[in-house]
C-alpha cells in the first residue's frame, strides 16, 4: 500500500474538474491489492474514519473531493481482465480509463456505447454516477450497460452481484450475500422524474439491486471490477453539424429526428446523437473552427449505419433540413474517420473553450445538469435565456438536446452578477421540477447540489434513501457529505 501525507502530493486529490476544493485530508491511500483495500475499510470502519473514494477526478459536484477522514485512491486496479467475444462482455478493473478501454475494444471491432464527454474518467467512476453522453440519445446512461459488479462495502465485505441475480419484491428487498449477511429493507415510495436522470438513488418498485449501487455517487461501496456489456462497431457513420437560423427549426430538426413516429420521407432517420450549440456557444467555438463563425444554431447529428442504404439516409436528412429552413451548403459533413473525429472534438472544445475564457477573465461559471421532459423544453429553455438576458448576464447553452438536457451555462462578471446568477440557478432548478423535470441529468449531486437535491423530494423522502445508505454503512464512513443534506450526516456522528 503506497501512504501518502505530503501536501505537494495530496493536493492533487483535493479537488476534481468542478474546480471544488478541499484544504486536507489525512492521507491518500494506495491499496496494491484487493486485500489491503479490504484491511483498509475494515481499519477505517473500526477508528470510524471517513473514507472518500477518488476515481480519476474528472467529476464536477466535488464528490471526490474529501470532507474528513481518509482518501483511497483506486488508481493501481487499472486492468483489463478478460473479453468474451462470443457474448460480447468485458470485465475490467475500475481504474480502467474510458479512452484506455475504447482504444482496446476498437482492435476487435466492438465498442461500449457510454461516452461522458471526458475520456479520462475511470469506469468505475461513470458506474458511480451513472454517466451519459452524446450516444445517451440511443443507448440509455452508463446502467443499461453494466450486467455485474463487484463491491467492497463499508464493513470489507466484498460483494459480487449480477444483473437479474437479486431483484425487490414492489419494494421490499431481502437478500444474502456471500458471506452469508443478511439484507432486508424497503425502499422510499415515490417517483423519480421521467427524464434522463442521475439526481439520488434509483429506486423503483421491482427493481434489480445493481440499479441501486449504479448511480449511488460512491455511498454505499467501493466498486472494484465490472462486467460491461458491448456492441459491434456500425459498419459506417454519419456525422454533420447542421446550421439553423432559429432555435424553433433546429429544435424541430431535433423533434422529428428523434421521433418514434416519423413520416414516411424520414424514416430512415434514427440518430445516436443529437448536440445543440446556440449562438453564443457557436461564437466561443468560431475561435478554433472557422466553420461555426457567424452561424446561429447548430445541431450536430451522428447516425450509425447498419443496414440502410446511406444515400437513402443522407437524401431523407436533406429533405428535413430543407423542409426546417436550413441551408444544405453550410452544413459540416464529416467524410472521412478523421472529419468524424474533428466533429467530435468540435463538441468537445466547448467546455475546454468557456473554461479557458472563465479562468483568463478570473471570472465564475454558474452551469446547470437540468433535463425537462419534451413537451417543456422550449418554454424551459427560452425562459433560462430571457431571464439571463433581462439580468444581463451572459450565458452559454449547449449539450444533450436530443435528451432534452442541455448545459447552460451562466458567466457573471463580478461578485453581484454571481449572486444573481445563483439566485437563477436556484429558480431554474425550481421550475424544472415544476415541469417534471431533474436537477441533475448526469453529473450526480456530490456535495455541490445538495441545496437543489433538496428542492427535488420531500425531506421523508430524501430521509427513506439515507436510511439505505444507513443499511449499508451504518457508521456513514463511505463518501462523507455526498448527496445527503449536511444536517443528515451530523446528527448521526
Ligand atoms: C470536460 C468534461 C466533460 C464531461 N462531460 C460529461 C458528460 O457528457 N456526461 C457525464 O455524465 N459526465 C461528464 N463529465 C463528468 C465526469 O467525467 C463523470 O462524472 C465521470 O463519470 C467521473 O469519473 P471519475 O473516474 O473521474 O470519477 P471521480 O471524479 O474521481 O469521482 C466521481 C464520484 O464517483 C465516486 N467514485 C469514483 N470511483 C468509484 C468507485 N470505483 N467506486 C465507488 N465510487 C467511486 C467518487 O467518490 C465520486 O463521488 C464531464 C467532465 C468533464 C471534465
């Protein structure tokens, strides 16, 4: 076990990509085997030590970043254990990269459809919060994918669990696990929102138990390995970033593409992505690719292609595009491997773009996770921009439109426009859940949502879940101050 205490060293797991900080920590452990893991959490459990588990720190709702106690780091499991080609399944250790196994699975042919925008996060950390991405428009988040875990929980136990192997009864759990512990709890009746979401635990009533520790931000245990489930590569792909005029024609673009019922003219149409970028996202981006300057919206659009004629697809999108105002000489078609990748990084800049801008004008950013369901996206969104706009506060909107889940992102320029803009976060969150909506669609809740988690249930609500949290790790040493009100985790130390 490498044990680490120095400053210079343990900084660097003080933080992770929301910029969140922490001052300390009482070390960064390094277990070498799943042995010193285990003796690890048993110790920890026993001194009632605070442990927060760190991934690769790509995160950005600090859920890495340390209250108290100790840090493990996961980094030295970082395998690639075994592929079986004929089911399609890979099992890997958690501190697997995203871009690392992507870049494996490609020798054979296969992918794995999760795709969070940063490749450098660990798969242990998207099982964790249950990432999405681009291709989350097709596939689903990160749980459609997983079909086995194994945990080590609070008390070193180490814990295998498959999907389909324990599932509730309605809402009642009551299992064993390999060493023999019992489990028996019901979980919290209500309905998580329709929409893509990663705010609190998922639970449902007949639910498989997987579900419950995918997306449960590191609070109930520590995942070591997991079974992923694949695809084979699409034969071909076509990828093109699509100009409007109008966010109403880009947003129909999107509407009809995505439709389960479309006419016959566009039924060919079945798109794995659907990204918007609006004005000022396309301003930021021209920078960098000449292609985006003075354009208003744009859509990007990226469809596999299995057993479809393309030229028949290709002809069905133009008309589309052409039916919703758009200008088939402007669009970025991506003819080759490379273009698709060029497109790719186009999606990818914009973050890397506004952060730049934010850090070189020592300015904020206040970014929301939001998802609606599609009957409110519009009003939702025309009202997050007029609002900005009467404030005069400057904003970004891009991200998942095809998942009615964009990232928009507000950009104060001083203490007071800061405040208001906080102020409007809190009443965007606010009115999306009026509308059914979620606080947070992918990035989790870790400890710099709670406020907002808080508007989402009620408190007996959010009370049920935390008494799960409490089955499991009746000493709360897992994950200190993620997810949960503060005042949840005090009155039991
Ligand atoms: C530029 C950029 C773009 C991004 N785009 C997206 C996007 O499109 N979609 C999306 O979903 N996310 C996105 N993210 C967020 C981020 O990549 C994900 O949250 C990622 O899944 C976290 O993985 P990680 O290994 O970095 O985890 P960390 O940041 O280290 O940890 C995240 C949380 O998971 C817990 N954790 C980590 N590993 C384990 C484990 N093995 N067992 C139990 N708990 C664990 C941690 O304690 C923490 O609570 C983006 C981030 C950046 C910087």
């Amino acid at each position: 076990m490498i044990v680490k205490t120095e400053f210079e060293f343990i900084q660097n797991y003080l933080s992770d990509a929301s910029n969140f900080k922490s001052n300390s920590c009482d070390g960064v452990f390094i277990p070498e085997s799943y042995d010193e893991l285990i003796e690890l959490v048993k110790s920890s459990r026993e001194k009632k030590t605070g442990i927060t588990i760190s991934g690769a720190g790509t995160g950005l709702v600090g859920g890495r970043v340390p209250q108290s106690g100790i840090v493990i780091s996961l980094e030295k499991f970082n395998q690639i254990l075994n592929l079986q080609l004929d089911k399609k399944l890979v099992d890997v250790q958690c501190f697997v990269t995203l871009n690392e196994l992507q870049n494996y699975l490609d020798g054979y042919g296969l992918f794995y459809p999760p795709d969070p925008t940063e490749k450098n996060c660990s798969i242990g950390g998207t099982i964790a919060t249950n990432a999405s991405g681009a291709r989350t428009l097709k596939y689903g988040p990160t749980r459609n994918w997983i079909e086995s875990i194994t945990i080590i929980l609070p008390d070193g136990e180490i814990f295998s669990l498959k999907r389909g192997d324990i599932i509730a009864e309605g809402l009642k759990f009551n299992f064993k696990i390999n060493s023999g512990k019992r489990f028996e709890f019901t979980l919290p009746d209500f309905r998580m929102p329709e929409v893509k979401n990663a705010a609190g635990y998922f639970i449902q009533p007949d639910m498989d138990l997987i579900d419950l520790f995918i997306g449960s931000e590191g609070t109930l245990g520590i995942i070591v390995e997991a079974e992923l489930k694949l695809l084979n590569k699409p034969d071909d792909l076509i990828s093109m970033v699509i100009f409007f005029d109008t966010f109403d024609d880009a947003y129909e673009f999107v509407s009809i593409s995505r439709s389960d019922n479309k006419l016959d003219e566009f039924k060919l149409i079945n798109p794995r992505a659907l990204e918007f970028f609006d004005d000022r996202s396309l301003k930021f981006l021209s920078s960098k690719f000449p292609n985006a300057q003075n354009k208003k919206f744009a859509v990007w659009f990226e469809q596999e292609i299995y057993d479809c004629d393309k030229d028949q697809l290709i002809d069905q999108i133009s008309k589309l595009i052409l039916k919703l105002n758009g200008d088939l000489e402007q669009i970025w078609f991506a003819f080759n491997e490379k273009e698709i990748n060029d497109i790719k990084e186009f999606r990818h800049s914009i973050s890397a773009l506004v952060n730049e801008y934010i850090s070189r004008n020592n300015l904020r950013k206040v970014g929301t996770d939001i998802a609606v369901p599609s009957n409110h996206f519009k009003e939702f969104y025309l009202y997050c921009c007029d609002e900005c706009i009467k404030k005069s506060i400057n904003y970004v909107g891009y991200g998942h439109i095809g998942n009615n889940h964009l990232h928009f992102n507000m950009l104060p320029v001083d203490k007071e426009q800061n405040e208001l803009a906080i102020k409007l976060y809190r009443e965007f969150c606010v009115k999306a859940i009026e509308m059914g909506g979620t606080i947070s669609a992918e990035h989790g809740i870790g400890k710099l949502k709670k406020q907002y988690f808080e508007l989402m249930y009620p408190e007996k609500v959010l009370r049920e879940m935390f008494e799960i949290k409490k089955i499991f790790d009746p000493d709360l040493i897992l994950n200190p101050g993620n997810i949960f009100p503060d005042k949840f985790y005090k009155n039991q130390l």
